[in-house]
C-alpha cells in the first residue's frame, strides 16, 4: 500500500488524518502510518529534513489535550468545574494560613547592638546597650508581611487574582443551573469572608487600603480583562498557525 500517494487537492493519507481528527484511535493510526514511512506533502517538498517521528512525551500531550471533536462540551465542562473548585480552595485556605503564619501577640521586633572593642571608660553608660527598633506588630497580623513586604505584597495580589478568577469561571460555567440563586450568594459570601480574612491579617493602613481597593475594582474589570486576554492570545495563536501550516 503507498502510504504517501496524494488525492487531486494534493493531500496524503497523513495530511487528511490531521486535518480531520475525530476520535482517540487517530493517535493510533498516525503511530501506524509514521511506521509505514507515511510523511505530509511539506515534508515531501522539502529534501533537507527527514520525516519526524514524534516521541512519546509528544503522543501522549496529543493525546490528552483538548479536541473538538473528540471532547464533549460537557466533559469539558466538567473539568474546569473541578480545576476552578480546586483553585477556590487553595486561594482561600491561603488567605487562612498565609505563608510564614501569624503573630500570636502584640509587640515588636528588635536588636540588640553593642559597643565591642571601645573601653568601658570611653562610652557612656547609655552607649554600652542599644536597642534599634525594627518594626512593630499585632497579634493576627503576617509575619511574613514584617519580615518581606515586597514577597507579602505579591502573594497578596496574586492569590486574590488565582480566587476571583476562579469565581469567575464558576459563575460562568454555572448558568441555568437548578439553585443557580443559591449557588451565586454563597459565591457572594465566600467573596466577602476571602476578603474579611485577607483584611485581618493586612499589617498596615496603606495596604489595607490598596488591596481593598483591588478587591472592589478586580471583580467589575476581571471579564474585560480576560476577554482582552483572550483574543490577544486567540490571534497569537491564529498567526502562529498561519506561519507553521
């Protein structure tokens, strides 16, 4: 059997085999035409390269990723239900246990500093034991927040993006569920304890306020953000395809 014959419009077997995938025994019919020597006419076209035999990372990343019309909308469905559940979950248990924990009382962190190698004669004795202040805190408060604000910042910012979004995808992927109004305010209040529960841990009044400020402007700006995002993604995609055909 020829294997890289070609029809009128100048296809090979192998060329309409990926253009009109369907089902999951086409892994196994390409693994059988790439035995039998079966290239795509590019490849026919092109004497510098031989024919790629994909690996077996490649197969099974094909095999599992998504396809049209393989996947059923409902299985898709499904999973992103799971995977946003999941993402809920783990950005809320961050905002309870937030990393390095919290103060369990009030006070403040300091150092010591002593005078070495100067005679006891010499200095004062308010000079021989100092005390330099670094920070203060409150019981509840993050330590992490203290000790690296830069870190605590980003972890703040990017867990309240990984829990909005994730509410986002579940109110999207949820319409005319039955208890849909039901589903929605307990949406609303996991919302609102995320909030209360970052906000009790906030050490400082200017970050309090920032990220109460996000926490009200992500929400209403989060759809047009991911629809700009995702056509830029959808054209890049689209030209990267009209440069590899």
């Amino acid at each position: 059997m020829e294997v890289n014959s070609k029809n009128e419009s100048g296809l090979m077997p192998r060329d309409i085999l990926l253009q009109f995938q369907s089902e999951a025994g086409d892994l196994e019919i390409e693994t059988t035409l790439l035995n039998a020597g079966a290239m795509r006419s590019k490849d026919m076209s092109s004497s510098v390269e031989p024919p790629r035999i994909s690996s077996r990372t490649e197969e099974l990343e094909d095999f599992f990723k998504y396809k049209s019309g393989r996947d059923k909308p409902s299985d898709v469905r499904t999973a992103l239900l799971t995977v946003a559940a999941l993402i809920l979950a783990a950005t809320y248990q961050a905002a309870l246990s937030p990393p390095s924990g919290l103060w369990q009382d009030d006070g403040s962190t300091s150092t010591t500093q002593k005078n070495v190698g100067k005679s006891i004669l010499a200095s004062p004795p308010s000079s021989l034991l100092q005390e330099n202040i670094i920070d203060t805190h409150k019981a509840g408060t993050s330590i992490l927040a203290s000790r690296k604000p830069i870190l605590f910042i980003l972890f703040v910012f990017g867990n309240s993006i990984g829990f909005y979004t994730a509410s986002y995808t579940l109110f999207v992927l949820t319409p005319g569920f039955p208890l849909q109004l039901e589903l929605q305010v307990s949406m609303f209040a996991l919302g609102t304890t995320y909030v209360s529960a970052m906000y009790g841990i906030l050490p400082g009044r200017k970050t309090t306020f920032a990220f109460v400020l996000f926490s009200m402007l992500l929400p209403i700006s989060l759809p047009f953000i991911l629809k700009r995002l995702r056509k830029m993604h959808y054209r890049k995609r689209h030209s990267s395809r009209n440069d590899n055909p």
